[in-house]
C-alpha cells in the first residue's frame, strides 16, 4: 500500500519514487537492481507476459541510472525460481541460483530433464542421493586449501565421490618428515634416500627436487576418477592472485593452519557467499613432561550469514598470530617469539583422517540436502582418546566486518571489496 500499489497494466505494481530511489542507491553502491515477486507453483515457474512487457518498458531506463547494471527482476514458486539479467550488451536468462546453508540447494525455472546415466563406479553411492545428486557433485567445484596431512585425504574422497573439479592450492613440497601424512606421496617424490641426506648441500638439492603436494594429489585424485578436472595452484592463499582464483568455487576446504590462510577464507566465505569447513587435528605435548594431553579433532562449518561460524567472530583469527607470520625469521627471532609450529605440533594421518571424514561426510550431505533439520549445529569437536564428540555453538557480531550487517561489512560484496592479501609484482 506504499511502495507496492496497485497497478496501472498489471495486478500490482512498484512506485515510481521507490524504484528511483531504489535505483540511485545501487548506482551509488555499485550494486545491481533485482525485482522479485512470486507466483503459484511448486517446481516450476516463469515470467508473466504482464511482467515481461514490464521488464521492456523499464529496464533500459534503469541500467542508465545505474550506469550499466545489471538490472533485472526474480519470480519464486515453492521450489523453483526464474530470473530475466539485463546488462547493456544482452538480456540474459536466469540458470539457476543456489541456496547457501547447512541445507545446500539449486532452484530452477524447471527441474532438470537431462541427467545422464551414471558411470558405474559411482553406482553404489547413488543409489543413496540418485542420479541428480550424482550429476550435482559433476558439476560442483570445489576449492582446497592446503594439500597436507589433511588436504590430501579430502582431495582422495573428493575424487572417488565423483566431484567435477578440484581447484588445490599449496606452495609446499614433499619431505621426508611429512611424507607418511600425505596420501600417495613415495620416498621419489620426497627424495627420501640416506645418500642425499649426508651432507647439507645434497638436502638443499633433494628439497629442490622434491615433489609439489598439489602434484601428488593431482596424480592421486586422477587415478581414483580420469574424467576429474584438477588444477594446482602452486601459491599461498595470503597473496591476491592466488586467493582469486577460489573465488567461483561452490565449496571451500581450509586444511591450512594459519591465521593469515584462516582469515583470507573466513573472507572469501563471506564476500563470495561460499560455503566452506576448516578443519584440524591438535596433539598437545606437555614440554616439561613429554605426556601427550588431550587430543582433539576439529571440523567447523563456515556459512556466509551470521552465526554461520565466522572464524574472526569465534576468536579463530587472533591478531598476535597474523603479526607473527608477518616477520621473517630473523625479526620473529628479535620479537622474541618461539615457532610452535615446529615445537609443539605433532601429526598423524590416522587423526587427520577422523576430522577429514566429519568434514567431507558435512559437505557431501549438505550438498545433496540430506542434512536433518534438527542436526547439531555450530562447530564438531571429538576427544578420541575420550571417545567423546561435542559441539560448539557459533558466536557472531552484528559489527563484523565479514558477517555482520553493519554497512562496513563485506558480507555478499564480491569484487567490491578487496581480499586481506598482499599484492604479488
């Protein structure tokens, strides 16, 4: 009865003051101008001839004001959407949109109709989501982070799942004391050989010939599925070109354990809308004692919404971490910090894989909608020398600058907003 009124060629209509105001502050924003309405229905829908009649007489008014767009409207049914994107070279229709959340979903203006059969290896597994949710994993891509002691057994599952693409990003190399970790990496690949480990030179020379881990799991995950799409980003998520290249990916693994990688994905997460899971594996060993304390493994969800599992809002991106992996070695040293990392961070492959497995079984189940409505939410801890599991509930804050909605966020901004990356010349 005030903005939305009734209309002078069709059943209902917006005010000419609220679509111009509307209009200039995307244009201001740098935003785009979407209308959207619903119509009966449940998994089909399309555009009226009244409102498409509307779309022509409108439209190209609007993309002046807001200097190019895009401008375009969305009509809902129950379980389907249909959309009409404007820009000043084409008129485009809508695919299809993605709902983001523990129940991960794709709306259409119809329901697919051309789902292939399924290869047989995958069979067995379809038979629990179907051939639709088989061909959904075929065109999901998916992002990692870090091709370690974890990253490796997710990329493993990945392939034999079926998932279209993986996109890996590691700088790091094989060597003798990670290989046992790292799934399909050989003494070649880490040149792991008593001759080449005598003299300090011939190390230098063996870690320089050593395999990349994003090489290892490519050759891993092709051998597990020849039809997957695998790139490998020899790169470090703190350097811009890097982190973009994640930024079209449909899921997100953080298996690096850092503050700069925790905070560059808590930021992708939330600025590209992409769902994602960091996970972890801790073995604290009392230093005075040499006891092993209580083991834990981790599996956090990250959704771009509050109280989806913000890292920064959890307290999982701690200032004094980030100022410390900014220093070299010599200027940690003068700061006077100890390198944990390499003091107090046990790893084994059978403990990275319980965190692994909770990981990829949240992805994979969110993903194909079969997550309960009542599931625990927030974050999943378990004890294992306790047998014991446990969840966190997530905190958020309505300030934050990734999840909050404060107008400083950068919450669904995209490339409006600049990642928390270093430039590489």
């Amino acid at each position: 009865g005030v903005d939305y009124v009734p209309g002078e060629m069709g059943y209902r209509m917006l005010t000419p003051d609220f679509v111009a105001r509307t209009s200039h502050k995307c244009a201001s924003s740098g935003l785009g101008y979407l209308a959207v309405h619903c119509h009966r229905g449940t998994d089909h829908v399309s555009f009226s001839s009244t409102d498409l009649q509307s779309h022509k007489r409108g439209y190209p008014s609007l993309l002046d004001i807001t200097r190019g767009g895009p401008v375009g409207a969305l009509v809902f049914a129950e379980d389907a959407v249909a959309g009409s994107i404007w820009t000043p070279t084409c008129v485009s229709s809508l695919e299809h949109m993605t709902v983001v959340g523990p129940q991960h979903k794709e709306l259409r203006p119809r329901p697919l109709s051309d789902v292939s059969d399924v290869a047989e290896m995958f069979h067995r597994q379809s038979q629990c989501f179907g051939r639709t949710g088989q061909a959904k994993l075929q065109r999901c891509r998916v992002g990692i982070i870090g091709l370690g002691g974890a990253g490796s057994l997710i990329s493993q599952s990945l392939a034999h799942l079926g998932v279209g693409e993986i996109i890996a990003v590691d700088f790091d190399k094989v060597e003798p004391s990670n290989r046992s970790r790292i799934v399909g990496a050989s003494r070649w690949d880490a040149k792991d050989y008593p001759l080449l480990q005598r003299q300090q030179w011939l190390r230098q020379l063996s870690r320089r010939l050593s395999t990349h881990k994003v090489h290892v799991a490519k050759r891993v995950a092709m051998r597990a599925n020849p039809e997957i799409k695998f790139t490998s980003i020899i790169g470090n998520l703190a350097d811009r070109q890097t982190a973009m290249a994640l930024k079209d990916t449909d899921f997100l693994f953080l298996c690096a354990d850092n503050a700069q990688c925790r905070l560059v994905f808590n930021a992708l997460v939330h600025q590209y809308l992409i769902p994602g899971i960091q996970v972890g594996c801790k073995i604290p060993i009392n230093q005075a004692t040499g006891t092993v304390e209580d083991i834990f493994t981790v599996s956090r969800p990250v959704y771009p919404f509050q109280q989806g599992g913000c890292l920064v809002c959890n307290d999982l991106v701690q200032s004094d971490d980030l100022q410390r992996e900014a220093l070299d070695e010599e200027e940690r040293d003068r700061a006077k910090y100890v390198d944990d990392q390499e003091v107090t961070n046990p790893s084994v492959i059978t403990l990275n894989g319980d965190a692994c497995s909770q990981a990829t079984n949240d992805f994979l189940l969110s993903f194909q909608g079969l997550m309960r409505t009542n599931h625990a939410e927030g974050y999943v801890i378990h004890y294992p020398r306790e047998r014991r599991w446990s969840t966190v509930k997530c905190r958020s804050d309505e300030f934050c600058r990734h999840c909050g909605s404060s107008g400083r966020s950068v919450l669904a901004s995209g490339d409006l907003s600049s990642l928390p990356c270093k430039e590489v010349a």
